[in-house]
C-alpha cells in the first residue's frame, strides 16, 4: 500500500454529465419529476440546477451513458500543479476555465471526472417545481475490480471507504456522508445508479405519490439499507438509468472518531465502517422487483 499523499481530494460531488439520445424527453422528466431546472442552454448541451442553486446535471445528445462525474476540490489548490500530478501519473488531464477553474482527468477504466474549484449560484431561469430535491447525492460506477476502485480512489483522490458488501460493493465518502461514490463488481465499467437526496420522510412520502401520478413504478422501496442506513426508493429514468432517491444518509461527522453520528436505528453500537456479511443487510422494507436483485444478493 503506497504512503504517497493522494494527487487531488475530492471534497463535494457538484454534479454529472450524462449523454441521452433524447435530451428534451430527459429535460421534460427532470423538470416534472425530479424538480430540476433549466439553467442554460449552450449549444447541444443542457444545464440543469437544483432548488439550492446549485448545478446538478448536465445532458448532452449521444448515446444514453454517464459522461463524466465532477467533484470540487479545496481552492488552495494550484490548478497548474494539479495538471501536472496528473499528467505524471497518466491519468490525461485536460485544464478547463469555463465555467469554473478546474481540471478534468480519466481514471484507469477511463471514467471522466471533472475537480473543480469554487461556487457560484447557477439559478434556474424558471420556477422549480416537482419534487425539488435538494441535491446529486451519490453516484455508483460498475467496475470488473472495486478493489482496484478503491485504492486508487483512496490513494490518489483521497476519498475514504465507509463499508463494503462482501468483496463486490464498496462505499466511498468524500466529505462527511457515507458515501459519495460507490463501486459494484460487474464485467464491465459504467453507470450503476445514482442518486438525489431529499429532504426527509414526509419528503419521500411525497416522492412516492409523484412517481405514481408520473407512472413510473418504484422498483425497490421503500427500504432502510443497511450500509449508510439511507430509506431509499428506486425508479427508471426514461434513459433507463436506475435513479435513486433518498433520505437520512449516515455522516460521519468526526473523521478522527471513526464512526458514523449515532441513530437509533443502528445495530452496531457505534456504527463503524465494515464489511456487510449475508442477509438481511438492510433494517427493514420488502425486497427489490426482480429488476433491482441485483442490488440485493
Ligand atoms: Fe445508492
């Protein structure tokens, strides 16, 4: 295990960027159903904003795929040098000024992430309405080795690991939540599901009801997970990606204490970082529809 200091820390997941081949569908489902907004258009590309005023997705045409992940990085940073560290360790930087200052890089199975530094508000231009979720929470990336995932997260982005599922699932954390990115073992790199959070329970009482009226059927959930211990609900986007929408995510809020803030519905006392053995894993709820097992076994 290297001793090295990690080239950059990712801090705050900002936002993802994903290809669609029909951008204006998808724009019309996060408008009406997740509760984004339209903040710009430029060119082929859409940017979409949270109530927070915060960007939150970017859609760009292609293929339905994740495009690339940003996180934020500390503004101490020297973007200049951070290139460099990156170009040293063949992770093919590419210096970006607009609409912020930062750097893009791809990681070893050629995933692109985007660090950059600062925040400015990015209001929608319209009123948001739907379910107004108040952020991109999670984003979780299939790779054929999520211990390689890991280290190298760990190692050279300094992100922190806050559980794994058996060998095959591990969860990341960049700042104080339980997870920010997450690894699942599959035979391939993409997208696995990614998630909003909401506000709390009367919240995803009311997601419920949306995706009903919207008909888009919950998948899985309502469910309390076991790791990170989130009450979750899982539905299809029309691109067919797994959208995750959850509440009540543990934190750690002292990295030196190791644990997670107590909650009364932990079963370790204090609840650390650990590997999840055999079922049941998650503190109550129903198992997923078949489309979701894979998230279950
Ligand atoms: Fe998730």
């Amino acid at each position: 295990m290297t001793t090295r200091a990690p080239i950059a820390r990712f801090t705050r997941l900002r936002h993802a960027t994903f290809a669609s081949p029909d951008p204006e569908r998808l724009l019309d489902y996060y408008r009406a159903v997740i509760g984004l907004g339209l903040v710009a258009r430029d060119g082929n590309r859409i940017f979409l904003a949270n109530d927070s005023e915060q960007l939150s997705l970017v859609i760009e045409p292609g293929e339905a795929a994740l495009t690339s992940i940003a996180f934020e990085i500390s503004p101490d940073v020297q973007i200049e040098a951070l290139g460099v560290a990156l170009k040293q360790a063949d992770l093919r930087p590419e210096l970006q000024s607009d609409p912020l200052p930062g750097v893009s890089f791809s990681d070893p199975e050629g995933t692109r992430f985007e660090l950059i530094q600062g925040w400015t508000p990015t209001p929608a231009q319209e009123r948001i309405g739907a379910l107004a979720v108040t952020k991109l929470g999670h984003v979780a990336l299939r790779t054929p080795d999520p211990h390689a995932a890991s280290e190298f997260y760990a190692n050279v982005m300094g992100l922190r690991v806050s559980d794994w599922i058996e060998d095959r699932f591990v969860f990341m954390r960049s700042g104080f939540e339980h997870h920010t990115l997450n690894f699942a073992r599959a035979p391939g790199r993409g997208l696995h599901h990614f998630a909003f959070e909401l506000r709390g329970p009367t919240h995803m009482h009311q997601a419920c009801d949306h995706l009903a009226r919207h008909k888009l059927p919950v998948l899985w959930g309502p469910v309390r997970h076991g790791p990170g211990h989130n009450t979750a609900i899982y539905h299809r986007n029309p691109d067919g990606h797994l959208v995750e929408l959850f509440c009540d995510l543990d934190r750690m809020t002292d990295e030196a204490l190791g644990y997670f803030e107590p909650r009364p519905w932990h079963r370790d006392r204090p609840q650390r970082p650990k590997v999840w053995v055999g079922l049941p894993r998650d503190v109550w709820g129903m198992p997923p529809s078949p489309e979701c097992t894979e998230f279950a076994r």
